[in-house]
C-alpha cells in the first residue's frame, strides 16, 4: 500500500531584494551600506515571495509533474525540498533518500574527476563504498562518457555534466528524484533515456518530481501534475486535465 513520502504544508519562500549572502567579502558589505546610507531610505526594501502558502503531499511511487511559467516558484520548490534553501514559513516532511538534479553541475566537485564525483554523491546519499561500487559500471555506462570519467569534471562541457548529474541521480538508489528540466540539454537519444530511467524509478516504487516546460513529456510520464502561478498552486490534479488548463 503507498503512504506519502512528501508532505508539504504551507510552505513559503521570501526573498529581499538586494540582500548580500553570508559569504559576501567585507570591503563589497561596506560599499553597499555606504551606498545605502546615500540613498537616505528613500526606497523601501522589496520583498519578493517565491513561494505562498504551498501545500500538496506526494505518495510513494507517484511521478508528480510541476508546471508553470518561468518565476512562477517551481525551482525554488525543488530547492526546498532538497534541503539546498530552507522556508520562511510551513513545515515540509521528506521520508527516504533524496537525489536531485535541479542544475547542470549541482553537487560536483570541480576538482574531482567524474568517477571520484560518483563515490563523493553516494556519500552524501549516506550510502556505503560496496552499494556505490555495484551501480558504478552502470551509471557510468548510461552516461555515455566512458572516456572521460577520469578526467576532472571542470573540463567537462555542460552536456558532459548533466548526463553523468542524470546518471548519478537516477542509479544511487534514491527514495525520492527532484528533476529540473533535464530535458533541456541534451540529444534526443539521451532525453528518451532519461525518461526510461524515470519510468523505470516508478515501477520500482520509487517517487519523482519532474519539472518541466515540455507538456509531452509530463503528459507521458506523470499521472498527477501541480500548476505552480506566482508561488501558489492554482491547480493540482489529473495530468492531462491540467496541462489543458494551462
């Protein structure tokens, strides 16, 4: 019987515009208070909020689509779930390993080669040398980059990159796979790939979060989608029901 495996409830996202990050050099913290202070105030601080009052729950297995024009939260979505950023408001419950492949390059070490990149994502999925070792010749023959797996992964080109990321993901045993638009780089041949392996998660019993612009795509392999419009769900339900809507 499946059980939810994503629990989302009321989740919400702010961003001010113009705040510097923790790792912001001190001189470049100085000039921009400095700058500020010119100003005199005169310009309020903006708040943008990616997300608002977000709520679904995912069950175990399911192969959920995400839909919705560009800035409309579905990345931001994602992110929170992957633990990469983390909410202003709602509480998210994630049962299982998550893998995720929201950006070209996420989660390798430039200075590692692709195989040393596939040992470091299993670790970080807390799995065990021996469980990494049994999935290595595979995942490195569905990437397609046989010959440059020794090579570091700052040579690699952004095609280079996501097939290996798509690789790892999908065969390090994840519970749960965050897509984002995988589709979009890459041949024909290696999108149809990318889809098996989805599907494939899902008959597995496996849970996947696809985001995408390519209704196809999602009508194919999802049998539930969410409509995501500036950060709130203004639908969610039978696939083909709201990808007609939107």
């Amino acid at each position: 019987m499946n059980y939810p495996v994503l629990q989302v409830s009321g989740l919400s996202k702010r961003y001010r515009l113009g705040e510097y990050s923790a790792d912001t050099q001190l001189r470049e913290v100085i000039m921009r208070a400095i700058a500020k202070l010119a100003r005199r105030k005169r310009e309020q601080e903006q708040i943008v909020w990616a997300l608002r009052e977000v709520s679904f729950e995912v069950q175990q297995g399911e192969v959920l689509g995400i839909i919705g024009r560009n800035g409309a939260g579905k990345s931001t979505l994602l992110k929170l779930l992957s633990r990469i950023t983390y909410p202003t408001s709602g509480t998210l419950k994630v049962g299982g390993r998550v893998a995720s492949l929201l950006e070209v390059g996420t989660g390798f070490h430039e200075e590692l080669t692709g195989r040393e990149n596939i040992y470091l994502n299993g670790s970080i999925l807390g799995m065990k040398k021996q469980e990494i070792e049994r999935r290595l010749d595979e995942i490195i023959e569905f990437s397609g980059i046989n010959q440059f797996i020794d090579t570091p992964i700052k040579r690699y080109s952004s095609g280079m990159r996501l097939r290996l990321g798509f690789a790892v993901a999908a065969h390090l045993a994840p519970d749960i796979l965050l897509v984002d638009e995988v589709l979009a780089v890459g041949d024909a041949d290696f999108q149809k790939k990318c889809l098996n392996a989805m599907d494939d998660l899902r008959t597995s019993g496996r849970t996947v979060l696809f985001v995408s612009h390519n209704m196809a795509a999602v009508e194919n392999l999802c049998g539930r989608c969410i409509w995501i419009e500036a950060g709130r769900v203004r639908a969610d339900g039978e696939t083909r029901a709201i990808v007609s809507e939107y």
